[in-house]
RNA sequence: GGAGGCAUAGCUCAGUUGGUAGAGCACUUGCUUCACAUGCAAGGGGUCACAGGUUCGAGUCCUGUUGUCUCCACCA
C-alpha cells in the first residue's frame, strides 16, 4: 500500500495531479453525454495581465461549482479564454516601446504596431492561463478562447451589422468622454469619479449696452472659449430680466445671447449658467435645444487650441491659470471660493477625462433596457445574493447610448467603410469591400470597438456562434455566472442585452457575485499602495488547496472579504489535519481491507453507525448549501465534521478496537474508517481538489481518480438515529469527566476508577474502553447507588459519574460547586416550565420546536434529581 | 442628491425559512496520549450599535437614530 509523506507538502504532488488530469481529458465533457447540462464561461482576465486575488478567488469559486456538478453527474463545461483588453494592453505596449525604444506607436505606424501587440500577446498571453492552472481549475483547456481570436471576430462583425441594419447602431457628433492621455473616446462606464478640491471663480461678464453685468460662477473657466450662450430659468424672477439680452465674452470680446431654459436651477449660485455646448453634457443639450453653436477649443491631448487665442498650446491646466490671472488683471474676477467637486477620471490611467464633441459610434440602448429588465423581473436570470438586482436594475433603466467607437489601435476594427469618391458609408462584414455606388475602393473606419462589445458577446461567441454549432445547442444558455459586483455595469449588464438581441435568450440563469478581496487591514489591494497579496507566492508557500479554502471560507456571497497569512495557515493547517489523519487510517489498513463498502448495520458499533449517521447528515447539508451557492457555509460544515467529528472523536474511538489487529472488530473499524475518510475526501474534493485526489489514490479506491467520481448523496439507510443518541451521551459524559479532572488539576496520568449509575447500564458498560482511553479511567463500574464518601461526583444528564479520590477532594467545595450547578439547572428548568406554560408558545410554535423543549425539560429533570441525590450523599 | 452594504467574543468573520449565539486567530491552564505541536485536552470572554414596533418568542422581520463603507447621479 502507497504510504503519505508525514507532514503535507502541496508541492511534492499538486502540479503532478493537475497534468495527470489534463492528460485524460478530465476536464473536457464527453460529447456523448446525455445527462443534463451545466456550463460556465470564465471571466476572461486580461490576455496580459497576471492572476491577482481577485482572479483567484473568482476561479475559485467556479471551480467548486463545476467539480461538484461535474461530480454529481452533469454533463459539465467550463469554457477558459482571455480577453484583448484594448486600453489596457495597447498602453503596456506603448510603455514599453517608450521604455525600450522611445518611439511612440505613431512612429512605427498602425500596422506595425500592432505586430507588436500581437508579438506581446504571445509572449505573454500564456502566462495567466498556467497560473490559471496552478490554481487547480477544471477548465476544458481545448476550448480556450481569445476575444480577438476568429471565432469572436466573426461573431463581433455579425452584431455591429446586424444591429446596424436595425438601426440600433448609429454615428453621430455627440458630447463624450475623452481620454487625454489615452486619446480616445471613453464610454460612461469608463468613467470613474473621484473627489477633488477645486475653486468657484466668479466672473464678470458685461451686458452689451448697458453697464451692468452677469455674475458667473464655474470650476473650469477655460471652457469660457467656448461660451456660446448664458442660460438663466424661465421662472426666475431675479434674472428674467436679462433673457434675450447679448453678453460680451470677458477678454474674448465675442457676443452671447442670455437665453432662457429651466435646466437651471432656482435658487443655486447666481441663477446665471454659462453654456459650453462643446464641453459639458448639460450644456450640450441645452444647446441642442437651443440650437446653439459648438466651439471646441481643445485639441485632443487637452491642449487648448485656436479659439483660445493667446492662451493656444497650452495645456488646460495652465491655460487656467493665465487665464485667472489675466481676468483678475483686467477685473473681470469678482471672487475665488474654494470647492469640492467629483471630477471624472479615466478607469485605465487615471486622467481628468474632458467632455467634448466628437464623431463616435453608438449603440442606442432604448429599444434593449424593456427585455433586459424584463429577464431579471421574471426570473429568467437570478442574482445571489439578491441585493444586485436592484443595482442591476437601476444602472440599466438610467442608461444612455453606449459609445462604442475608441480611437486606439488595438481592438475590433469597426467593419464600416468610407468611400470617399461618393460620400457613401457601408457597414459590411465583407473584407475590403468596394463602394456599391460608385465602385470606387473604400477606406475602413479606423476605429475600434470598445473592449466589451466583444466581452458583452462572450456566452455565446465561444459556443460558435453566430453558427448552429453542437456546442452552442448544449451548452448554451450557459448556467451560472460568478463575477465581482464591481463589474455588474461593465459586463453582466451587457451580456445581457446582447444575449436576448441576438440569441433571443438570457446567457445565464444566475448570477453569482461576490466581493473584493482586500488586505488584513481591509484596504483595497492596489498597485499604488503595493498591498497586493500575490496568489501565487502564497501557492508557493501553502498549496493551492489552501489558498483555495482560504478564499472560499468565511465570507457571505457578495461580501467583501479580507485576506491574511492567518487566515491561510488555518487553511494549510486544516490540510494537514486532513492528511496526518489520512495517514493513521493507511497505516492501520490491511491487505485485506480492499472492501470499499461500508459493512453491514448488524457488524457496526453503535460508533460507527454513530458516525456513518453523523456524515451522512452532513452530506445532506452540504449538498443543499452548495445547491444555495452558500459555499462557505458548506466549507465550514465539511471543516467541523472533519476535524471535530471524525478525527477528534471517532478516529480515537476506533483505536479502543484496532488495536487488535486480527479482530473482527477491527476489520469493521477499518472499513468505517475507509469509507468516512473517503466520503470526506469526495465532500472536499471541489474545494481543495489536489490534495484530495493525492489521498484518494493513495487509499484503497474505485475508479482513477477523485474528480471523476461521483459526490456523496443522503440515504436514509444510513441513518441510526439511536445510536446517535447513544454515543452523544457517552461523548458529553467523557466531557464532563475531562473537565471535571482538568478543573481539579488532575494530571491524565493518574488514572481513575469510574463508578457510574445511569438509566443506560448498557451504553456506559459498552463504553468502557472509551473511559478508559479518553477519560484516563482505570475501571468503568456501573451500579445501581453508590454513596461513597469522599468522591468526585460529575452529573450530566444521562448519567452520575463517582471518581473516589479522597485525599483530592475539598468536600466543602464540592459542596459548593453542585450547589452552583444545581441553581444553574433550576434555572433553565425554572425558564423552560414557564415556556411550555405559556398558552401561546404551545399552541402555535411548531410542533418539533414544543417537542425539543419537552425532551429538553425531561433531561434537565433528570439532572437535577441526579444532583440532589449526589448533595445528599455528600 | 439617490440606492445599498456593514455594525455579533480582544481581532477577522459565520450565523440558510424568527426558537435566548458559533468558528479561526489571540488569551489562560494542563499535556513528549504510539496520525498530526501545522497537534491534544480543558477554560475564560458577547445586554448581537441604539430606540421603538410586529410576535408566544427577534442577532434574525418592520420603522427610526447614530457610526462606517460602497455604488450610482453630477447643480454650473
């Protein structure tokens, strides 16, 4: 028989095991499969990122849930791939030609470029898939995807028309978010706020004609450029007045009219807006309503351009500052007061992003948002915890069009086509298409589609789609989505939509979110503060089974959770455990004990039906905990029965009887042993699969391997109810010895005579060796009295346990402490009569609930009298 | 401005349809018990933020208050 290393050491076995399963095709769903259907797509992480613990704990949760349906016979895929992450990617690769070479892209131009994105991604691409790997994750590696790989290609092409000849994607000139630093188009999403100190400059601008002015009030007086209006409320009776009155722009000298729009707010500020159509998203639709003039005046890097006149090249920043300065000069100032605003910033590089107009790609989302919220209301798709629905549904019922078109490289190449001989633009899936009018070759757009248009198709995209492949047949709609809520916006909203439009169905049927792992002291893990716990140190140092349970343990579905060395060296201590236990039950087995099953009810003890019973209550639990996704809560049931039950009670009550070989007794603890440590390892195995597989193997077993085995079912056979009863009785009694010793300071080698009277002779005579093994008893007698002088009386309440140790024993104390203990019982017997009294408490709690209370009642009763008994005998 | 989370033992957190509270770590005490000191045994420690309400019964459901975190919106 194979034996275990003595102390777990992940390393020896854990890349062993993973590619023995890849070798046999373990993790690739048999085709021929006609059991039901269970399929997950991962998240695809960034093709040139590195797995950090957000990523770990996402696959970790996934890959519980598919090894546990896996296990449980589904016909079960999980579908890897990696995303191309336009910005993200394409500003590592300028980096690193401005670090290696300092060129810029525009040096090397579009198409060599991206050969060097391509060069980058299959230099790094593979990274993040083996520290995938490293984690343990059952995906099915043969169909790894890329979302820019053909497949994606084509199903990205098939959407941008098909939602264009619907009309639901347009080009228009329309205020976006423009990333100065990235040079490109930002979609809302994009967007995150930060809070920033700035100033409100008052300014003066002069009414034409008259000798009054319009007091103005703005955080980014170098948009005044592009003043072409001032806008005060209709219903103002301060500034109605002004409307239809021409303002002269300070310093620019150019004319404004004072027109009227209730957007403005009565009340705040001055009640005078100025309106920068080009530069703000208010102010562009008053100027759409008005039909105001737009004037840009930056360029795109944020520099200020012509309409700016002296202050042209400067950057917007400085461009402020002169311009302060110049209008305190000139009077036009009337006041700076400091103020605090949200400043929007770019998600990848953290610039000020500026709102500007711009020709951009649409996608208009009105005709999408009824169905989206719709398969949600109805219960198509489900968030856990549910909570996220609400989230989901109000970012989509504010949603504007989504701005699609990026001005970058590296990307989707919007399949769109200018001719520009006749004007004409055709939106076509045909490469290098010529223009149907005129026949003349046309020129692409050279923009790029945003990184998750690509991702909103993921689902059905790696199925096969838009083509009626078996796999999209099967495994489409997949089942279950498990992501961060920090990405509901992003992602599983426009999945959705997608999904509906262009398959008519949800991708998934529930959404599993959960939080972000932060550090031990809960801050967010970021590359700025280098908190970052790298998972793949901590594989390094505790297996990737501990890191794992680590992850999955102790939080609630959607909570945040924090990580620490304490907390994984739990983890890689429970290993541990698990394995030394693995150990004691390999050493004791025979040859003889390849008998797998569990022996018959007849040849048990009541132990071992004690425990079989106890497992297999767990096994019933877990299984709807998981079925829950409360994957923690079933972790941590798995955890205490492992530890607590099987190794700290049941394993030492095996001992009484293996140590006679030979014995029949024996040969049926082993066998118990066996299947128990068997069952646990199974219950375990999504959760920390190597180590699990790595003792399986070693064990007695059926089949080649733990992950293709099937996952532990309750069976009512396997419940002894009485023989539960019984050995919780004599648990609790060798308790309360123990602690009766322990609090008299009695050392475990000065062992006892036992003389117990109980109204169960039989169970405490059967438990003898019990006593003797883990309650240091010398002898266990049962009688009918006992009134003994001078000795330890312990009362629980299924039996009174005499220890004589007179020279040990301060009768007076003793006295003193069942005294204690027999208020204590009065008490609770004092508070459950009362219970059981109460009209209301018996007529309408549950019947199982009134009946626990009775037995309750019925066990401290007996207490008591046992007590009293043992005080008069003092 | 709107929405939501969290508030339970010294710390970090569980607590699944309401039935007087659990774990890990830390702490105290005792153990070289032949699987494990990454261990074994025993123990101390909580008016479940506060105030009301529903109920026979509330950590759990409802309302409000306070503290704290997050998301969304973006009134210049």
């Amino acid at each position: 028989m194979k034996e275990l290393t003595k102390t777990y050491a992940p390393k020896e076995f854990e890349d062993r095991i993973y590619a023995t399963w890849c070798e046999k095709g373990y993790f690739t769903p048999d085709p021929a499969s006609k059991a039901p259907t269970f399929s997950i797509v991962i998240p695809p992480p960034n093709v040139t990122g590195q797995l950090h613990m957000g990523h770990a704990l996402d696959d970790t949760l996934q890959d519980i849930l598919v090894r546990y349906k896996r296990m449980q016979g589904f016909n079960t895929l999980w579908v890897p791939g990696t995303d191309h992450a336009g910005i993200a990617t394409q500003i590592k690769v300028e980096e690193q030609l401005r670090v290696n070479e300092g060129i810029t892209r525009y040096d090397l131009g579009r198409e060599k470029f991206l050969e060097r994105v391509w060069d980058w991604k299959r230099q790094y691409g593979s990274r993040i898939i083996s520290q995938l790997k490293k984690l343990g994750t059952s995906c099915d590696w043969t169909r790894e995807r890329f979302t820019m790989d053909e497949g994606c290609s084509r199903a990205v092409k098939e959407v941008f028309v098909s939602l264009y000849e619907k009309g639901l994607i347009y080009r228009g000139n329309r205020i976006i978010n423009w990333c100065p630093h990235c040079k490109t188009a930002l979609s809302d999403a994009e967007v995150e706020y930060e809070e920033q100190a700035g100033h409100f400059w008052h300014i003066r601008y002069p009414i034409k004609g008259e000798d009054g002015y319009v007091e103005i009030a703005t955080t980014r007086p170098e948009t005044m450029f592009g003043d072409t209006a001032v806008a005060v409320n209709p219903e103002d009776e301060k500034t109605r007045h002004l409307i239809g009155k021409t303002l002269i722009l300070p310093l620019v000298g150019r004319e404004i009219p004072v027109i009227a729009d209730d957007y403005v707010e009565i009340g705040f500020g001055t009640g005078c807006v100025k309106i920068t159509p080009a530069h703000d998203p208010n102010d562009f639709l008053v100027g759409q309503r008005h039909g105001l003039e737009q004037i840009k005046v930056m360029n795109d890097d944020a520099t200020m351009n012509r309409f700016a006149g002296k202050y042209e090249g400067m950057d917007r920043y400085a461009c402020r500052k002169a311009l302060i300065a110049d209008l305190e000069a000139e009077g036009y100032l009337l006041s700076t007061e400091p103020h605090s605003h949200n400043v929007g910033t770019c998600y990848r590089c953290g610039t000020t992003v500026e709102p500007l107009t711009s020709d951009q790609w649409f996608v208009k989302m009105g005709p999408m948002i009824e169905p989206s919220l719709d398969a949600v209301r109805s219960g198509a798709i489900r968030f856990i915890p549910e909570r996220f629905t609400r989230n989901y549904t109000v970012w989509m019922e504010n949603l504007h069009d989504w701005c699609i078109s990026r001005q970058l490289w590296w990307g989707h190449r919007i399949p769109a086509f200018y001719c520009d001989e006749c004007g004409e633009l055709t939106v076509t899936k045909e490469e290098s298409a010529v223009c149907p009018k005129c026949g003349k070759p046309m020129r692409q757009e050279s923009d790029v589609l945003d990184t998750w248009f690509s991702s909103a198709l993921w689902p059905f995209s790696v199925m096969g789609w838009p083509d009626e492949t078996e796999d999209l047949k099967k495994y489409y709609p997949t089942s279950t989505l498990v992501t961060g809520y920090d990405i509901i916006s992003f992602w599983v909203s426009r999945m959705i939509f997608s999904g509906l439009e262009h398959t008519g169905k949800a991708p998934f049927s529930t959404v599993l979110i959960h939080g972000l792992v932060r550090d031990a002291q809960g801050r967010k893990m970021s590359k700025s503060l280098g908190n970052g716990i790298d998972p793949l140190e901590m594989i390094d140092k505790y297996g990737a089974d501990a890191l794992r349970f680590a992850l999955a343990t102790g939080n609630a579905p959607g909570n945040d959770m924090r990580f620490s060395d304490e907390k994984i060296e739990a983890a890689r201590n429970f290993a541990n455990k698990l394995w030394n236990a693995s150990r004691f039950v390999l050493m004791n087995l025979t040859d003889d004990d390849m008998d797998l099953t569990l022996p018959r009810a007849e040849e048990m003890a009541a132990e071992d039906k004690w425990i079989v019973s106890r497992f297999n209550r767990l096994t019933r639990s877990v299984c709807e905990n998981l079925n829950n996704y409360e994957i923690g809560v079933a972790l941590s049931e798995i955890y205490d029965f492992t530890w607590d039950t099987f190794c700290d009670w049941y394993i030492e009550l095996a001992k009484s009887r293996l140590y006679d070989k030979e014995s029949e007794g024996a040969s049926v603890a082993r066998r118990t042993l066996l299947w128990c440590l068997t069952g646990i390892l199974k219950l375990l195995h999504p959760y920390m699969p190597f180590i699990t597989e790595e003792i399986f193997t070693a064990l007695p077993h059926e089949g080649e391997s733990i992950m293709i085995s099937f996952y532990p079912d309750y069976d009512e056979h396997l419940l002894f109810a009485r023989e539960e009863e019984e050995m919780e009785r004599v648990i609790s009694t060798i308790r309360a010895v123990r602690n009766r010793r322990a609090e008299m300071n009695v050392p475990p080698s000065r062992k006892a005579n036992l003389i117990v009277i109980t109204p169960y002779p039989e169970t405490f005579r059967r438990a003898t060796p019990f006593f003797e093994k883990l309650a240091s008893a010398e002898t266990l007698t049962v009688v009918d009295s006992y009134d003994g002088e001078g000795a330890v009386k312990i009362v629980t309440d299924s039996a009174t346990v005499a220890i004589p140790m007179g020279d040990l024993v301060d009768l007076e104390k003793e006295r003193a402490r069942m005294e204690a203990e027999r208020a204590k019982v009065l008490a609770e017997i004092d508070r459950i009569e009362r219970k059981l009294a109460n009209e209301g408490f018996v007529s309408k709690a549950p019947a199982a609930v009134v009946e626990g209370e009775r037995a309750k009642l019925e066990k401290y009763r007996l207490t008591l009298s046992q007590l009293e008994t043992a005080l008069a005998n003092l």
